[in-house]
C-alpha cells in the first residue's frame, strides 16, 4: 500500500479496499450509510484507527455498485422525487448479499 | 377592486371596465387616429412617467396579471411602432423621457432607468422599483418560492398515501431494490445461493403477492438443510411439485401453506411419510383433502406433531377432529382451528380437554356456530393447559360469557401473554374488574385484542389497563364504543405504558385530540395509533416525532 | 424434467456457496472468544472488525445464531462472575478503603463492562439483526446489561447492590450535611443502576430510588422535627424554605428526572403537610403574633409553602378564621380595657365612645388584613373569601351592629371628619362601607341611618353635605338603588326647601312686606319634609307663636301654597333653631336656641323683661308639650352656661310651681353663645328604645316580605310553596334574612286577602290571583 491516500483528511475519508485490492477513498459521512461501515468507524477497532477497511468478500465491481449507491443514498435522502436507482439484474443476487452483508 | 379605487384617485371619474388603465394607457400612447395623437403628444411627454408609475401602483396584486397585461401592451407598442413607422412618434423619443426620471434601486441603491417590467416592492415602509438585475432575481426568487410550494404539496400528499399504505417515506434499501429486481427477473434466477434467511423470505413473500410462485420459482427455496418452509401463496404449484418438497427437503420440520387448494390427498399423506423430523403443520384452505385422508394423515403422524394449524376448509369434520386429539393430543403445543364448517358438533369440542395437556397456544376463532364454544369447555381446557398455555385466541366465540374470565383464565393462566376476543359481546366490565382485580399470578399481557367488546366500558378497560400497563406491547380496542374521555385522563393521570407499539382505537368516539396528544405522552413506545371514523381527532393533535396516527380526516388525500 | 442440479443458463450470477462444518463453526467461535478477551483487555486496536463480523455474519448465515447467541452469552457471564465479581468483592470486604474509592472502583468497573459491550455487541451487529430479532431475544448489548446485574450486583441476595446503595446514601446524607463530595461520582454511580435494566424499569426504580426516598423522609423528619423543638414559627419557616431550595439544587446534578417530583412530593409532605398546622399554632413566633406585627416575611412564606400542598389553602384559612373569630369575641372586653387605659375625657364613659372605639379596632384590623391579603397573600380568592366571611361572621355576632355602625358614622361625620384629609376621611369611608356590606340585616342599619342622618341634614355642619352623598352613592354600589331611595328622597327634600327658601326671602325683599322687629331684618329657612320618608313623629300642635314667627310662618305657608297645591303643611317647632340677639346689661350676645325656647322668650319676655311666670302659666300659654317644654326649659334656666331664665326655686328638675324670669345678672364670656336641648346628640338607644325599634324594624319587615312575594307571584303566576320560599329569600336576601316562619305567615296572610291561592289539587301549590 502505499502512502498517498494518507494524504487525504483522515477525518473526513476512509479508505475501503475491495477482495481484489481495488481501493476506494470516500468521505465518511458517505460510507456512514451502512450500518456496517457506520460501526467498524465508530468503535476502535483496527479499521477506526487506520481508517483503511478490507472487505474481503467484496470484489471491486461489486464495490463500485455499492459505493454508487451509498452516494445515491445520500444525496437523496429526505427528498420526494427520487430517481430509481439502477442494477444490471445479472449482478442483483450477488449485490443482495453483499448489501446484506453493509447493512444497506 | 384596488385598481378601479387608484382610478378614481387619479382624477378619472368615469366608471370603468377592470381594463380601463389598459385602455386609459393605450389611448394616451397615442394609438388613436395621428391628429390626436399629435394634440396629445406635448402633454404626453410630461404624462408619460406619472402614467407608468400610475399603472404600476395598479398591479400589486398578481404578478402574472401584469405580466399578461404587459405583454398586451409590448404587443400593441410594436404593432403600433409598425403603422407608425412614418410618423414623427418613435420608441427613442419615449426612452428618451424615461432618462429625466432615474430611480434608485429598493434592493441594492444603484441608480437604474424604469421601464415596464421594473418591480415595485415595499421595503422599510417605503414604496419603490428594483432595478433590471434585482427585478429579475425576484421573479426567479418568487418562481423558486412557487416551486418549492408545488414541492411541498406534493409530499405532502405523498406523505398522506404512503401513511395510509403504512409505509415509511424513505429511500428503498439496496436489498430491497436487489429483492425487487430480483422477484420481476425471478425467471433468470438459477439458484438463490448464499443468501440470507431473511432474504430468502422476502423473495418468497414478494413472489406469493406477485402471484409468481409457481412449480419453477418454488424450486428456488428448496434445500437440503431446509427445516422450516412457508410458502404464502401455493394456488400456482400443482400437485407434482408439492409433491418434490419431500424429495428436496427431507429435513424438514415445519411446513406452511397458504392458499393450498392444490394439495392432494397424497401430497399430505406424502408430508407424513417422508418428511421424518416434521412436527408442524399449517394449512390454510387445504380444501381437497377429504375425510378419511385427515384420519390417515394423524395417525402416520402419531405422537409427531407440535403444531397443527388447520383453517378455512369445510371438509376438517368432526371425525378428523376426534382422529387428531386421540393420535396427537397428547403432545400438541400450538392448535388452531379456525373457519372449518365440517366442525359442527358441539360432542366433537367438547373433548379436547380431555386430550390436550400442553397447549401454549390454543386457536378456536370464527367456530361454525356460536354454542359450539361455550364457558365451560374454555375453562376445562384451560384447567388442564394452564401451566403452559401463552396465547388464547378466541375471536367471534361469541357464545363466550364473563365466566370463563373469571373461573378460567383467571384461575389457571399464570403465563398468558396474548388474547384475542374480538367480536366477545357478552364480555362485560364486570367479568374484567374480578378477571384483572389482584390478578397476581399473572405478570402481565402483551398483546391483546379486544375489538368489538361492546359490553365493556371505562371501569372494565381500567383494571385491565392498571394490571398490564408495563407489559402491554399491541393493544386493539376498535370499536369499543363506550370508551370516554374520562378514561384517558384517568390514564394520563395514573398509568404509563413503557412498551405499547400500537393501538388500534379506530371507532371509539370519544377520542380527540386531547386524547391523542394524552396517549402520545404515556406510551413512550407507541408507534402506531389508528384512529379511524373518530371525527375529533384532527392535524392540531400534539404528538411525539416518531408516533403515527392513522386514520384522521384531516390525513387523507 | 427439472430438478435441483438441473443446469441452465442463467442471466444472474449467484454467489458462491461455501458449505462450512461444524468443526468450522467451532473454529470461528474460538477466535471470536479470543477476540472477546482481547476487548476486555482493552486491546480492541489489534482486533480486525471486519473479520469479526465477518465471522459473526457466516455464523448467522449458516443458521448457527443460536450457536453464536449462548456463546456470547457464557463468555459474557464466565467474565463478569469469574473475573469481575471477585474483584469487586474483594475490593467491598476491605475496610481499610474509603468509600469514595469503593464507588469509583464500581463506577469504573461499569463503565468498563458497558465499553466492552458496546464493542461486543457493534461487532456482532449481524447476530443483533437477524437472529436476535427473530428468536425475540434481547440484544446482546442488553444481554450484557442484564448479566452484569445478575452476575455483579444482585448475586448472593444482592450483596454488592445493598453495599453500593448504602454507600450511595451515606454519600448523600454527607452532601446534606454539607461535607464535600464528589457529586459527579454520584451522578456516575446512579447513572450506572439507571442503565441496568429490570422489569419493566431500571434497576434504580426498582432498588435504589425507595431506599433513597426513604432516606430522604427520615433526613427531613429528623430536621423538622428539631427545628419544631425551637417552638419558634419564623425560625422554621425561614429554615424549611432554605431546605427545599437546597435539596433541590444539591440533588439538580445526580438526581433522576423522575425521581425530582417524588422528592419535592416527599418534602412537601415531611416539611409542610405534617408540620404546618403545629407552626401556625405557635403562641411565640406563630400566626396570631404575624398578623398582629403584619410581619410580610413570614405570612407571604407561609402562603407560598402551604400553596405547594394546597392550593386552596384550607389549613391556612381556618386558623385566619378562628383567628378573628377569637378577636371578634374578645372585642367587647378590649374595647372596655382601651377606653379604661386611655386618657381621662369627659367623654370616656359615653356610650358612643365605646361604639367609636369598638368600629375602630374593627376598621384596623380590617385594614390589617387588606394589607395581608394585598402584600403577602397574592389577593388570593379562596382566602379573601374566608376573611370576609370571618368579619361578616364576627360582626354580625353583634346584635347590634347596625345601631354601631350607623352611630359610628354620625360620630364620624360630625366630630372626627374635620381632623381628617380628604384622602384619609375616604378611606375611612370605603371600610365603613365595607362593613356594611358584610352586615345582614341591612333594613335595620336603614332605620339607624335614618334617624342619624335626618338629624344631621336638619342640623348641617360645614362640608358634610359632600360626605353624606359620597356615602349614599357608595351605599348604592354595594345595596343597591332600592336600599338608598328613601336616603335619596330626604336629600331631594333638604334640597328642595334650600331653594324654594331662597325664593322665599327674594320675595319677601321684593315685597318690601319684612316683618320689623326693632328694625332689625328677620330671615327664615324652611324645611319642608316629606311625611313618609323621614322618621319623625307627626304632632299636631296648637303651639301658639309669637308674633314675629307667626307672621313668618303664614307667609311662607302662603308662598308655599302658591307653587304647590293640595299639601298640607304641618310645622314641626319642635326641629330647626332661631338666631337672636339679646343684650344683658351692656352687652349683646348673639344666641342660638331651638325654636321653643326661642318662642317662650319672645312670646314671654320680649316685652317685659321683668315678668314673671310659673311653669303653669308657661305651658297654658304656649301650649308646647309638656316633654318638650321642660327640657326647654331644664336648658336655658338651669344648664350652666346658658342660664337666658331665672327659676325659683333653683333645682335640677322643672316642678309645676316653678317661677321662670329673665335673668338679668347674664353673663358670658363668648359673644355667642349655643343653647344646648339636653340629649341633642346621638347616643346608643336604651333597651327600651332598642326594642321598640326592633318592634318597628319587622313591621316593616312584613311588608317588605308581603311585597316581595307579591312581585314574585305576579312574575311567575304559579309556583311550588319551597320554590316560592327560595325565591323570597333570595330577593330580601340583600335587605335581611327572613325567617322562613316570616314567610310563612306572610304567605298565609296573602292567602287570606286573596293575592293567591292554593291549587284545588296540590296544596303546595300557589297561583296568583290578579
């Protein structure tokens, strides 16, 4: 790993990296749409002190879907017209588990 | 109105039409015959100011108004600019006017020139025109503002239908949306794999709604390891594919089945043979299997089954009834029988006290007929299962008085935590105040349900309350019309109900507003309060956040 | 044919599937167990999160939740009872540690545990989410709550939990006492057996917050109870008060919400409820000594600590009443002792002088409690109610309330207004007033009133006139225009006569026909009265004016006549004053004389100063009553200093052989001089008089009554007999109470004259008869 996503604001991102190594940098208030994310960043845990979170049973596809969603999320929440938010359906089984899995 | 009394300041005496500042304008933009024009035309010069400002004093009301009564005027300006094209008039010499008179502009105090379009606001007591810049942040300020209304309307009442669907207004879960996606494009669904229990229900209970639970898509669920089976809609899976459940879940050890008009004969006795560990069955609306089938069906189950839900089939006879207690009785712990009009003999009831011993849940709603059930056989039955028994459902037992209240349940069930009495008319206070007066073995009720007992009132209602305040979780009290106001002060003043989810207090008259607003604050917990055909209860009720209240007119769309 | 292994072509992807044993299961719960001790270690840095509940989540997927739950479980409670609880009980048995120490070690160690479990329970979120919910079992974050209780606190009947609670009241009672403690450390502790769940509630309201309120009760029953030893009201009141604002500050920071208003509950009970009766009764330092020193302090503290119990005020309100109830009894005797300590005057033993002291001290402590009731009491109703009551009450014990009062308002008008402001003669006004509006039987003040006031018109001091019809008009608000109309009338007549006399004495001047006496003008004032309004005898007298005062009188009876016609007119010398000069020797006094002496010396003496008459002689001549003849008489040849006759012999009384002469040694220092009517002046009625008075009172009452039914009748033409009773009482309620054998007799008595009748059918209905 190397150090350049230190660069960023720890207080504000974190870092999550895929079972494949792809790796992710997104604000927290972000990532706190799971409710799993949300705990492993409030405790002190590992993933709290560094602010790196490895999901090993998340490949990076499934991560970007994930992280796109958590943005949909976010941005739409307490508002009325809400776009849908769009799945390719080949990918719907294995994102039920993973979204399982964060608590989304 | 306002316009035509600005008329009559402005020294025009005569009585005029709503367009007459119109009229008045045009006419003294000289858009008359040219000699007129040209009489006109000195005095215009020094009118011209007085006469815009004029209109503008005119058209505080509407904005839109103006605005089509300028374009009118923009219109025939041109038009008139066109026939005019030879005369000595012109559009510059009009500007030119507007020069002499600058204005300062109300927002940001930067000196502008006037024109039509300039808004006149009132600011700090004073009365005065924006410049272009400021004018048409305005308008886009009072477009947003008009938006943003529309917006509001429309949750509003987005609001309102999904509280009446009772659902939350919120951003469907990533699950949720896989699970949807899922249930329309279940056809592609190979397998289900490692998903979630909860998941898998979901899918399940999607596709029963759907009416897409069929011989294909049932054979996602079915596994190996699978001990318990609900399928909530089983009217698209023939009776070769009930049948593979034996084949693919050889573990299992509860079935649930709804709407099975499709299960055979041989299906059941199927269920009974293979599946070795079963020992609960539901079965709502098993209407093909006959007589002798239900008599086979217990005694391949002997001394197996936990749990037997039977309703909604008139072929449930008294015979089948007599089968099961002398096969199963002994060991049954959960027994409904509901809406099963082959059940008609009172001799066939009458025995099950003398069969069943550790009941914890005991299920005799909706019987055929009111004397089917009467005080007596409830308070042998509970004689003998008190010790275990934990939830009572007797709705519409209608033959049902006080006395079972009072010998039976009061007598025998220290462990009692749900009951049901819906319709129970012959259930006065008084069988409530003995039933809950210094009730001591028992700690408290956590769901009851006590819609249509019209014989009880406030008294009653109070004793009960008094005993399971701390315990109760879901309460119903629809329609128990003698509730009064009196009752909810009492509360308000004595009892808290630290753990009520939800009421159901649709139809009692007397709650209001006051009411609400007395129930929001003693039951911390309350989520759901319907008030429905109570016409008092009304928006200006004080609630808690986090409390919704079905039902008020003032709610619908 | 289709079946499970069946392959086809799917456009969905699904996920793979791992099938793990129970060897596995095994495995993962080893290293969550670890991870577990390595949480309580406070090494949860070095835990990976995301594989723990990874671990948690392939648990539960695999339905082994229930596997997970009992082992969070265990490892949970071997903790707390093979680690945690040792320590604490080693820590609670060694006395050499103070208890401070004791309470932080707790809080510290709970804190610790609720770290840990938050920890605990974020990692097994997964279990919380799907197994916890479905099985209806509580979250392991709660689980953990309850083992602490279980295996810490409540193990061996509640060992620790009875020695942390003594130790927490300990600590509370040192606050009370003023000792410095660590409040926050409280705070913690409760907070702490706050969080510990139990039935329904939390472990605080089940064992901590009765033995609090208990200790609580003891601590303010053993304050009050000293500070009641001190028999001194103000000490305690001042102290109590002190106490709650106190308590309720100290207990601000690490007290329960909930708990507060038991709290204040049980102050309000232990301080006030219990003790407040016994302070107000406090000889030295009680009620009685704050009212009477008006002390404002006490009186509005007591208001505001009895209104926390009652906000009606009753107990307060009895002791005002009985209160004055005792000083209305003891009025007579200190009435008595006030005049018999005060200064010798001439005056002292004269009956209305008791009046006037007896109303007096009735005003003051009426303006006393005006005061109170202003300043201290918030001008409370219920108690308003109550003081008015008491003096309505008290003064109404008085049968003779009414003579009292009227008297004191003669004596009043005529004496005392000219050394009063006109702000203060109004405020005296205003609680005469107010006295009368407590007094019942109002129709016999009116009798009083009367009498005084007629005296006083016929007989007018300087600015009094003012003050008469202030009074009228504040009687009016408080009785009513009925009760003033006859007052009203008598003003009208006293007008009337001012300025038909003025009139009068125009016309004579205009007619040049003044009757001369020895040259010298004569003027006259008449006042004319209606007979019915003012309560003066008729007589018919054949009283044989002089001269001069009959040429007077027929002229006026002639001016008279002239503007009104078809009145009698009946002269009344026995009322009204004559002015003359009359020179002894050299010099000429200027004498004022009631009108019969004026007409036995200028019918007698005026032509021959040195005639002589007996008594007998007088009377046939003049033909004034007897009575009134020798009380004339009494005053101008015996009283001492207006001695115009001489009698023989001399002596105190007037016998039918007496010879009356001018007296021509007269001698006054004054130039003018005053002829006194012996008794002119108001005085307490004898019983004799009283009664008679009485006697007159209920004839008038009869008719009152009468009328009353009449109108009543007339109105609703038909009425049951009680309803007819309520309403009587009801319209005369404002004028007195009438008995209801009154009505009764009243009733019959119309029965009989026919006003009404009884129903042929229902006896006890009447109709009226038109």
């Amino acid at each position: 790993m190397s150090d350049e996503e230190e660069d960023f604001d720890k207080e504000e991102f974190v870092t999550l990296i895929s079972s494949d190594g792809f790796k992710f940098i997104i604000s927290k208030e972000i990532a706190e749409v799971s409710g799993t994310l949300r705990n492993m960043l409030g405790t002190s845990f590992q993933e709290a002190e560094s602010n790196r979170i490895t999901l090993h049973e998340i490949d990076g596809v499934l991560m970007e879907k994930i992280i796109q969603y958590l943005h949909y999320n976010f941005q739409y929440k307490d508002q009325v017209d809400v776009p849908e938010f769009d799945i390719p359906t080949e990918m719907a089984l294995e994102l039920l588990v993973a979204a399982d899995f964060l608590d989304v | 109105m306002s316009r035509r009394k600005a008329d009559k300041k402005e020294n025009e005496p005569e009585v005029r039409g709503p367009n007459s500042a119109l009229t008045a304008f045009l006419r003294e933009q000289g858009i008359d015959a040219g000699a007129i024009r040209r009489r006109y035309e000195q005095s215009l010069l020094t009118e011209r100011n007085e006469q815009t400002s004029h209109l503008y004093e005119q058209e505080d009301e509407s904005f839109e108004e103006n605005e089509i009564i300028l374009a009118a005027i923009e219109k025939r300006r041109r038009k008139r600019a066109e026939a005019n094209a030879d005369g000595s008039y012109s559009d510059s010499s009009f500007s030119g006017d507007d020069l002499k008179d600058s204005h300062y502009c109300m927002n940001c105090d930067r000196e502008f020139r006037i024109t039509v379009y300039s808004k006149k606001v009132e600011k700090d007591g004073k009365v005065g025109y924006l410049c272009i810049k400021c004018t048409r942040f305005q308008i886009e300020q009072e477009g947003r503002k008009k938006k943003a209304a529309f917006e509001a309307r429309k949750k509003r009442k987005k609001l309102a239908s999904a509280l009446l669907n009772r659902q939350e207004l919120k951003i469907p879960s990533l699950q949720d949306i896989c699970i949807k996606l899922l249930s329309t494009h279940i056809d592609d669904v190979h397998a289900l794999g490692d998903i979630s229990v909860v998941s898998m229900n979901k899918i399940s209970r999607i596709l029963s709604k759907n009416r897409s639970l069929n011989n294909r898509t049932m054979m996602l669920f079915l596994d190996a390891t699978l001990k318990h089976l609900e399928f909530w809609d089983c009217s698209n899976i023939d009776m070769a594919y009930l049948d593979k459940i034996t084949t693919f879940c050889p573990k299992l050890e509860s079935i649930t089945l709804n709407m099975c008009g499709q299960l055979h004969n041989s299906n059941l006795i199927s269920f009974a043979q293979n599946l070795l560990s079963l020992n609960s069955v539901v079965l709502n609306g098993p209407f093909l299997i006959s007589e002798p089938t239900w008599i086979q069906f217990f005694e391949l189950m002997n001394e197996k089954l936990r749990l037997f839900h039977v309703s909604n089939t008139h072929r449930f006879s008294d015979q089948c009834l007599q089968s099961l207690l002398t096969n199963c009785g002994g060991r049954l712990e959960s027994l409904s029988l509901s809406r099963l009009d082959g059940l008609s003999s009172k001799a066939a009831y009458d025995v099950l006290p003398y069969h069943l011993k550790n009941l914890k849940l005991l299920d005799l709603s909706n019987p055929f007929k009111e004397n089917l059930i009467d005080d007596n056989l409830i308070i042998s039955i509970l004689s003998v299962n008190g010790g275990s028994i934990e939830t009572l459902l007797l709705d519409g037992c209608s033959g049902l008085t006080d006395l079972f209240l009072v010998k039976g349940v009061k007598k025998f069930c220290p462990f009692l935590k749900r009951i049901s009495l819906e319709s129970l008319d012959q259930v006065t206070d008084n069988g409530f105040t003995q039933l809950f007066d210094g009730w001591n073995i028992n700690s408290g009720l956590i769901e009851v349900n006590l819609k249509r007992c019209s014989g009880l009132t406030d008294r009653g209602l109070f004793t009960f309350l008094s005993h399971s305040a701390s315990s109760l979780v879901s309460l119903n009290l629809n329609s128990v019309y003698s509730l009064s106001r009196t009752l909810f002060e009492t509360l308000s003043r004595t009892l808290r109900f630290p753990l009520l989810t939800t009421l159901d207090l649709g139809f009692v008259r007397s709650v209001d507003d006051k009411a609400i607003a007395i129930l929001s604050r003693i039951c911390p917990k309350l989520k759901e309060l319907e008030v429905y055909g109570n016409n008092r209860c009304t928006q200006r009720a004080r609630i808690r956040r986090g409390l919704k209240v079905l039902g008020r007119q003032s709610d619908s769309i | 044919m289709l079946g499970g292994n069946e392959i086809r072509k799917s456009k969905i992807r699904t996920p793979k599937k791992t099938f793990l044993s129970q060897v596995d299961y095994e495995k993962s719960w080893e290293q969550l167990d670890e991870a577990i001790k390595q949480i309580y270690q406070k090494n949860a840095s070095t835990l990976s999160f995301e594989e723990l509940y990874r671990k948690t989540y392939n648990l539960v997927l695999r339905k082994q939740g229930k596997f997970l739950y009992d082992n969070i479980y265990n490892s949970i409670k071997s903790h707390l009872e093979n680690d945690v609880q040792p320590r604490i009980i080693q820590f609670m048995e060694d006395d050499q540690i103070d208890k401070f120490v004791l309470l932080q070690k707790m809080s510290t160690e709970l804190n610790d545990h609720l770290l840990s479990m938050r920890m605990i329970s974020d990692f097994a979120m997964y279990l919380d989410r799907v197994y916890v919910k479905e099985a209806h079992l509580p979250l392991i974050y709660d689980t953990g709550l309850q083992l602490f209780r279980d295996y810490v606190i409540l193990p061996n009947d509640n060992k620790v939990g009875k020695k942390v609670i003594k130790l927490l009241l300990q600590s509370i009672d040192e606050i009370r006492s003023n000792k410095i403690v660590d409040k926050f450390l409280i705070k913690n502790i409760i907070f702490m057996f706050e969080s510990l769940p139990d039935e329904a509630g939390s472990y605080y309201d089940t064992y901590v917050e009765p033995d609090f309120l208990e200790d609580s009760r003891l601590y303010f029953e053993k304050v009050s109870s000293e500070l009641l030893l001190e028999q001194n009201g103000s000490l305690y009141i001042s102290n109590i008060i002190r106490l709650i604002e106190e308590e309720k500050n100290r207990t601000a920071l690490y007290l329960p919400l909930s708990t507060l208003p038991k709290l204040v509950e049980l102050m309000d009970k232990a301080l006030i409820a219990t003790k407040i009766e016994t302070v107000l009764a406090f000889e030295n330092e009680g009620l009685s000594k704050w009212v009477a020193e008006e002390s404002e302090f006490e009186l509005n503290s007591l208001y505001k600590l009895i209104g926390r119990i009652d906000n009606e005020y009753h107990i307060l309100r009895t002791h005002l009443k009985r209160l004055l109830i005792s000083f209305g009894e003891a009025l007579d005797d200190s009435t008595n002792k006030a005049i018999a300590d005060g200064p010798e005057t001439p005056k002292k033993k004269a009956t209305t002088h008791f009046v006037t002291i007896w109303i007096e001290s009735i005003l003051n402590q009426r303006g006393v409690y005006e005061r109170i009731l202003q300043n201290c009491f918030n001008r409370d109703v219920n108690i308003c109610k109550t003081i008015d009551a008491s003096f309505a009450l008290i003064l109404n014990a008085n049968k003779r309330i009414s003579e009292y009062l009227s008297l004191y308002i003669d004596h009043f008008i005529k004496q005392s207004l000219k050394e009063k402001s006109e702000n203060e003669s109004e405020e005296i006004l205003n609680k005469v007033v107010a006295i009368f509006s407590f007094i019942h039987d109002k129709d016999v003040f009116e009798k009083y009133y009367k009498n005084h006031l007629a005296k006083r018109l016929l007989n007018p001091k300087s600015n009094s006139y003012d003050i008469e019809r202030n009074l009228i008009s504040k009687f009016k608000s408080v009785a009513g225009e009925t009760f003033v109309s006859k007052l009203s009338s008598m003003f009208r007549d006293i007008n009337i006569s001012k300025e038909e006399s003025k009139q009068f004495q125009e016309q004579l001047q205009q007619e040049d026909v003044l009757p001369l006496n020895n040259n010298k003008k004569v003027s006259m004032d008449v006042n004319v009265l209606t007979h019915l309004i003012w309560p003066l005898p008729l007589t018919e007298t054949n009283v044989r004016f002089p001269e001069i005062l009959f040429n007077l009188k027929e002229q006026y009876a002639a001016f008279y006549a002239q503007k009104h016609q078809n009145r009698r007119f009946n002269w009344a010398p026995n009322f009204g004053t004559v002015d003359m000069r009359m020179t002894y020797g050299r010099r000429t006094y200027e004498v004022n004389m009631p009108t019969y002496s004026a007409i036995i010396i200028l019918a007698l003496f005026s032509t021959d100063y040195k005639a002589q008459y007996t008594y007998e002689q007088i009377h046939q001549e003049l033909q004034i009553p007897e009575n009134d003849l020798k009380r004339q008489l009494l005053s101008i040849s015996v009283a001492p200093k207006t001695r115009l006759l001489v009698k023989r012999p001399m002596s105190k009384e007037i016998n039918t052989e007496d010879i009356f002469q001018i007296n021509e040694k007269f001698q006054s220092p004054q130039i003018k001089i005053k002829v006194l009517t012996v008794s002119t002046a108001s005085k307490l009625e004898n019983d004799q008089q009283r009664s008679s008075t009485l006697t007159e009172v209920n004839k008038d009452r009869k008719f009152e009554t009468d009328a009353a039914i009449v109108r009543i009748m007339k109105a609703r033409k038909t009425l049951t007999h009680n309803n007819l009773m309520n309403e009587t009482i009801k319209q005369l309620a404002n004028r007195f109470s009438p008995p209801p054998s009154l009505i009764k007799q009243r009733i019959e008595s119309l029965l009989e004259k026919e006003y009404m009748e009884r129903d042929s059918e229902e006896r006890n209905l009447y109709h009226y008869l038109a």
